[in-house]
C-alpha cells in the first residue's frame, strides 16, 4: 500500500463560524415551506412523514492543501486559471455495515477549462459530522511523482463506492491537454483503501489514450452481493462525436483489473450521423425480480445532419457485466438547460447526466432535467421508476415543488425502509438583479413516487454566481446523497460569499421527522402543436450540444 499522507488544512476560522452560525440560524426559517408558486398538491394519499432541517451546518471541505504555484503542467504557463479554494461536484459513499462511516470526494480547486488540479478524498467516522481529507496522488497537484500512475496536469470526476466487506474504492479521470488535440492524454485511474481510507493503493490505471480519443465521465460501483466484483464504467468520444460505453471489470475486490472493453456501442435511429453515451452508472438490485443484475442508465445522444436528440437508457447485465442485454428507453430527453434569465449567463447544471437508486424491493427510479413539463419554457426534475428491473417505466412525472422556477442536477438515494430521496437546485428565489444568481438546494422524499415533501437544505438562498465560471457557473456534474437508518445526508456544494472561497462540499443531516412542506408530482404535459414541438426539439438540440462540448477539456 502506498501512504497517503493526510494533509495539513488551516481552519477558515471566523468566516466559517459566521456561515455556521448563518446556516443554523437561517435554517429554521427555512423549514417553513420557502418559496412559491409551486402545486402544493391535494388529494391522495397523505405524503410520508418529512425530515426536519440540520441543526447546524457542517462543512467537509477545508482550505485548499495545494502549493499556490502548482499548475501541475511541466511544459510552462497552462490555459485557463484555477479557482484555490473551490471544491466542486463531490460524492459519497455510505459503509454497508457501519451507517457512521463516510467515504467522500470532490474535485480540488476547479479550473475554468477543464479539471481541477486534484481530486480529494474524505472520510468520517462520525457520520458526516468531521472529516479526514486526503489528497489523491491522481494528478501532480495531488502529489504524483513524475512517471507515477498519477502523473497528468489535472483530475476531475471523482466517484466512491464502498464494498461490502468494507473496502473503499475510489476513480477519477486524469488528463494532460485539451481533448483530442495533439499531445493530449486521458486517463481512467482507480484505488482502494482497506483500512478505512486511511491509506491508498497506487492508482491503478483502467485506460490510457492519447489524443484519438477521450475517455470521460466515469462513475464505479462495488457489487453489493458480492465484494470481489467492482465495475467502473464511463464513455469514450472521439472527433467524429461517437462515444461508446465501456467498462473494467475488478473480480477481486480492486486488486486487479480485467482491461476496459466497449459494452454498448450507440447507434442513431436512422443509422446515419454520430452518437454517444453519457452518465453510465451502474446499481444492483439486491432484491426483486432483478436481484443482482447490473442496471447501467445513461444518456444517448444522437446526431443527424444538423438534429441532435437525447433519450434515457438503461442496459442490463445478468451475468455481472460479461454480457449485456439490448438497451431499453427510459424517456426521451427534453431538458434545455439553466440559465440567469437576466444575463443570459449560462449554469453549468447536471443536464445530460441521469442519476439512478434502487430500492430494497428492488423498485428502480431514474431522475434526470427535463422541460417538458412547461412546454420547453424551463427544465423541472424528472423521475421515472421500473417495477420489473428496468425492463419497463413508468411515464415521467414532475417533482420539483415550485413549477415556475428552473430546477436542475437531481441526486437519489433511498433508504432501507424504503423512504426515497432526491435533492436538486432550483432558482425560485432569484430576482432580476444581474448582479446576483440566487439559488437554492431542497431535499424531497417520497414512498410512492406521488406524494412528497420539501425541506430546504440551503440556509438561505447562495449566489451561484459567485462559484468557479466554467463554461458556466458550475457546482458540478452530480453530487452526493446517502440514506441510512432514519436519516439522510447530502453532500453537495453550495457557493459562499467570498471569491477567496468561491464553494464548499456541507453535509448536513437530516433526522427524525417533523413537518414541511406537501406536494403532488406533476404528471400533465401540455399540448404543443407542431411548432411548439420543434421550437422544444431544436432549444434541446442545442443545449445538448453545448453541455457535451463543456465536458471536453480545451486551451
């Protein structure tokens, strides 16, 4: 095992106490419904019993450990500019047998284009209220020595999973360069801990390529019915915009790696034109009539002549991923995007990246952005859910509160008493004031995918527009969610007020139950005639474009 070496972080001191302290007090307003114009529902069954807002914020990122000279190129001045400080798109992991035991990651001080210097891991032992930060040597602001596995410029899409003996598992991709320019490199690199991370193995490298192509949006999954097995999974494009799905395949717990294969190769409808796959992620059922098969949801995008179209998908595997299934939609997609409507600035949101949980029963449920619901005018959040392992889902419905703001990058979890969680951002507070983005995060629960609850999770609403600006204001791709026992625990970032430190990844906690606010999932689509139905077809089309082009790294 090779050491990693906990790095010694400087307390924010009062600027923290002060959010702290800002967070607490704010939070009980908080609790009392925010925010308007929403369809608080009626009728029906009663919803379940909601969780009550945290106590106290808690925080579990700190004062960035990385030298300020550190630009990890070898070669002079980079592109671009980091933002020190900005700890962006974590995520998190719960140990199976120890419900106090976390496992996070985030990405290290964000750069505009593309990347962050390095990926950082945390644990807790105390269930999210302290953590142990330690850098990941993935890249060389992490500490990777030259020739080492982790010798690249940057890292960034960090992915946890725990085993269920305990193991840790960690992936993150690393690159040199700009997406398939010449001299560019990507990577996918994966580590482990068995002591409680602790300490990390070396980074294992699952693929390496050089600038024909670039392997990006990686997530791994540590088969909860069987320990040895771990699959990490992520999508590979190359300059003509195809991008298959592959996966490397661990059958002894992370010590080793089987080499990375295409799994799923898109096609467009029509045959003609490019497509790619984006957000594979993998669960497994550990029950129903899908009990250990591997469920991979991701989102496909198709190009033809000057239309680009996106669905989700999911495809299957029953034989632990040595042969998959044919793919199976989900939905069309229709999101468009979030954006500062005053400034047309753009929120580099979760928009193509569909999240996926799976109930103890076995139920599956997909979320994901999607504008249907307001007949192309703003994205809601999407959720779809499979009774019959993914073979079959249900028709969309609508389950951000407030119908009237955008809402955007949904994480699920769902807890052993079958209690499903989902938390989002959403806009319902902003105001025409263009020198601000006020946003908010929300956690909403549910037992039947009809009837929820809303609890506020941010303090008060942040300023988005304070986070790191790239290709957009940007939080991240995805962030954490995990369920245990009767609480639920995000771990997500929201932005500060302070450009010193634009972001921080908070956890609070959410126990018990207590009141909040009611709702109905929306299950009407309007109408839209021909032209509506295009003019929806072709904003889609479009944002779908540029959040493909904003994952590539670039000068």
């Amino acid at each position: 095992m090779k050491n990693a070496t906990a790095a010694s972080f400087t307390a924010r001191g009062q600027r923290l106490a002060a959010l702290a302290a800002l967070f607490a007090a704010a939070v009980v307003l908080g609790s009392c419904g925010g925010g308007g114009g929403g369809n608080d529902g009626g009728g029906g069954t009663p919803p379940p019993p909601p969780l009550p807002p945290p106590p106290v914020a808690r925080i579990a990122s700190a004062e960035t450990p990385i030298a300020a000279t550190c630009t990890g190129s070898a070669v002079g001045a980079p592109a671009g500019n980091f933002f020190a400080n900005a700890e962006v798109e974590p995520f998190a992991a719960l140990h199976p047998g120890n419900p106090n035991v976390l496992l996070a990651a985030w990405q290290q001080d964000r750069w505009s284009n593309g990347g962050a210097r390095a990926v950082m891991s945390a644990v807790s032992s105390d269930g999210g209220a302290t953590w142990a930060r330690f850098l990941q040597p993935m890249s060389r602001c992490g500490g990777a020595a030259v020739g080492s596995a982790g010798d690249y410029e940057r890292a960034t899409d960090p992915w946890v999973d725990i085993a269920a003996d305990g193991t840790m598992h960690m992936m993150a991709l690393a690159f040199n360069g700009a997406a398939l320019q010449p001299g560019s490199t990507s990577a996918m690199l994966a580590s482990r801990s068995s002591d409680g991370g602790r300490t990390w193995s070396t980074p294992a490298t699952l693929v390496r390529e050089d600038s024909s192509g670039f392997h990006d949006k990686n997530s791994l999954t540590a088969d909860p019915l069987d320990a040895r097995f771990v699959y990490a999974v992520w999508d590979r494009i190359d300059a003509s915009d195809n991008g298959p799905a592959l996966i490397a395949r661990s059958t002894d717990g992370g010590l080793s790696w089987e080499p990375a294969r295409s799994f799923y190769t898109p096609r467009t409808t029509t045959g003609t034109g490019s497509s790619q796959t984006i957000g594979n992620r993998i669960v497994v059922p550990v029950a129903g009539p899908a009990r250990g098969v591997l469920v991979n949801v991701f989102t496909q995008i198709d190009r033809s002549g000057t239309v680009t179209t996106s669905r989700v998908m999911v495809i299957r595997s029953a034989d632990r991923g040595a042969s998959w299934g044919a793919p199976v939609a989900v939905a069309e997609h229709r999101g468009i995007g979030a954006r500062d409507d005053a400034t047309g600035q753009n929120i580099r949101d979760g928009l193509i990246i569909p999240n996926i949980a799976a109930s103890p029963d076995g139920t599956l449920w997909v979320a994901w952005q999607d504008a249907r619901f307001s007949a192309g005018a703003r994205d809601a959040i999407a959720v779809s859910r499979s009774v019959d392992g993914g073979q079959t889902w249900s028709a969309p419905v609508a389950v951000n509160r407030v119908a009237t703001a955008a809402a955007f990058t949904p994480t699920l979890a769902v807890r052993a008493d079958g209690l499903v969680a989902l938390t989002h951002y959403d806009l319902r507070n902003n105001t025409a004031d263009p020198s601000t983005l006020l946003a908010d995060a929300w956690l909403l629960t549910t037992r039947d995918g009809v009837n929820w609850s809303e609890t506020r999770i941010s303090a008060s609403s942040f300023d988005l527009a304070v986070a790191p600006q790239a290709g957009g204001f940007f939080l991240g791709d995805y962030h954490g969610l995990v369920a245990t026992g009767s609480s639920v625990l995000p771990v997500l970032v929201m932005a500060n007020a302070s450009t010193a430190n634009r972001t921080d990844v908070y956890t609070p906690r959410f126990d018990g139950v207590s009141g909040a606010t009611a709702f109905i999932a929306r299950s009407a689509v309007p109408v839209m005639d021909r032209a509506a139905q295009s003019a929806l077809a072709r904003t889609h089309g479009a944002a779908a474009e540029v959040a493909m082009r904003q994952r590539l790294p670039r000068q």
